[in-house]
C-alpha cells in the first residue's frame, strides 16, 4: 500500500495525512507484548531519579520522581533499545510513504515511544512545531506516528492545524527569551484536526505543522511510536537529540534509508528562529514553563 496522486496532493496541502491501519495486527501485537516487558520491568525498578529521568542520554522519561508512583511518559530512542522498534522504523510500508512526502530520499531522524497517561498523570502537549526543535537548511522532514493501540478523540490523540506549514514559524520562546518548546502566543485552532485511528493506523505530519494533543480521558496508556526522517539533503542547523554529523559522520550516512550521501546540503528559503538556549530535557518539562 503505498500512496497515490490524491494523498500526496492532501498532505502538501494540508501538511498532514493519516493511512488506517498501515501496520499489520501481528506487528502490533508483537511490538506491544515487547513493551509491557519493558514496563513491567522500569517500572518496579526503585533507581532513584531527579528531573523526572528526562534527559536525551536517559532512556526513560517519567510523570513523577517519587519511586512510589511513577509512571513511564517516554521511551526516548526505542531503536536502539530492541530490534523490533528498528524494524517498524524501517517498516517499508511507511518508508515508501515517507520518501514521497519527502521528494526521493530517506534518511532516519529520530524516535520515540510516548505514552499518554491518563488525564492529568499524562496531560496535554501544547502547540508547537517539531521545525522549532531542530531547524534545517530545508524543511523535507516529516514526522511519523503510529497508533500501537485503538485511538479516538477520549484518548488524546495527535491534533493538527491544517496548512500550518505554509503559515510562519512561531517562536517558542517565553516572554525571558528561554526556549520552552511550545506557541506562547494565542493561536487560531478553531481547525484543528484529530488525527484518530485504530492500532497500525500512521500519521504523517509536516515538521512546521502546528500540532499538539489533549487529555486522554479513558484508563489507557495511549502508546504512541513517533519517528521522525529528513531528505538526505536537509542538514540540521543545530546540535539535537538525534545523531550529529559533526559528532559522528559514520553513523549519521548510516541513518539514510533510501538515496545516497552527500555533502552538498539544499538550502531554500525557510523561516527560522534557533532554539537556543536550550536545556537537554523533555518537551514535558521545557512545556511547564511559562
Ligand atoms: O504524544 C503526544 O501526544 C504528542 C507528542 C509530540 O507532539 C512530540 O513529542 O513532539
């Protein structure tokens, strides 16, 4: 199942698109028997830690610190943890998609496994778009979801802005100047769009797309993969969590899925604002602040 010409034109339009049960309930399956292991087992773990475990070189983020009562929020880099999540991340299905909303070439950004706790154990994401985290010299970087498990509007799914990609980059600053990773400004939502669907349904979405979610208003976890790719051509214009070139050349060409290495980065004409000063957590606690 790959995409046609109806899709293609729908996602530059809209700079979102959403395939139903791209992924096959087997995989599904398998990939979430893998993870309550992986929970199971954090989860009884009494590892003192501070700053709810959540910065990029810690492979957990939680809701709280207390050894007591947390609960996983995040599995920050899933593919390098187990075999299995590099595969989805690798899933053809997804990668011929993501090479044609990317104009011809693929190359492996980042990943994470977020959990949506119920209500206000797991929260809201507020606004924002994924370009301000890390700008590149173009913007053909997409980033992909998928639903490990039944997700409608009670669960907090993905929530978009239509065409927002086209619109300006809003600054994620705070009235300080510190970078928070969220719009602090009042922003037209009246159109969103949620992005609903049952397990191994995958949403692709624009990185400047404005996007967020709500509560999950039902007793679930809401499992949630998200991978994000580049063009080959899209060099980043800032040190992320993600593989450096300037750290680690090697394994950065090792990230392309589909085309070739290059030295020669595509600049175009993209709005910009760095996300600096940054500090190395997760969106969870740069959104807390004001
Ligand atoms: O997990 C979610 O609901 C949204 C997360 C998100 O947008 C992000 O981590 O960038």
């Amino acid at each position: 199942m790959s995409l046609n010409k109806k899709e293609l034109n729908f996602y530059k339009k809209n700079g979102y698109l959403v395939k139903e049960k791209l992924i096959s309930n087997k995989e599904i399956n398998k990939i979430n028997s893998l993870i309550d292991k992986i929970i199971n087992k954090e989860e009884k773990k009494k590892t003192k830690i501070k700053n709810l475990g959540g910065s990029y070189n810690n492979n957990f983020v939680y809701n709280s610190n207390s050894s007591n009562k947390r609960e996983i929020l995040r599995l920050n880099n899933p593919t390098y943890y187990n075999k299995l999540f590099f595969n989805l991340s690798r899933n053809k299905k997804i990668i011929n998609i993501a090479k044609k909303l990317l104009g011809g070439s693929v190359r492996f950004h980042h990943c994470k496994l977020n959990f949506k706790l119920p209500s206000k154990k797991g929260g809201e994401v507020s606004w924002h778009q994924d370009w301000a985290f890390y700008p590149h010299t173009n913007d053909d970087l997409i980033t992909v979801g998928v639903y490990l498990e039944d997700c409608y509007e009670e669960n907090g799914p993905l929530q978009v802005i239509p065409k927002s990609h086209k619109q300006k980059i809003f600054s994620h600053h705070n009235k300080s100047k510190e970078f928070v990773g969220k719009i602090c400004e009042k922003i037209n939502s009246k159109n969103k769009k949620s992005l609903t669907g049952k397990a191994g349904t995958v949403t692709f979405h624009h990185v400047r797309t404005v996007h967020g979610s709500g509560l999950n208003l039902k007793n679930s976890k809401r499992p949630l993969m998200l991978f994000g790719y580049t063009n080959t051509d899209a060099w980043p214009l800032t040190v992320d969590a993600s593989i450096n070139p300037n750290d680690n050349f090697k394994k950065y060409n090792q990230c392309i899925i589909v085309g070739k290495k290059t030295l020669v980065p595509r600049f175009e004409k993209v709005p910009l604002i760095i996300p600096l000063p940054k500090k190395n957590v997760s969106i969870y606690q740069l959104q807390k602040k004001n």
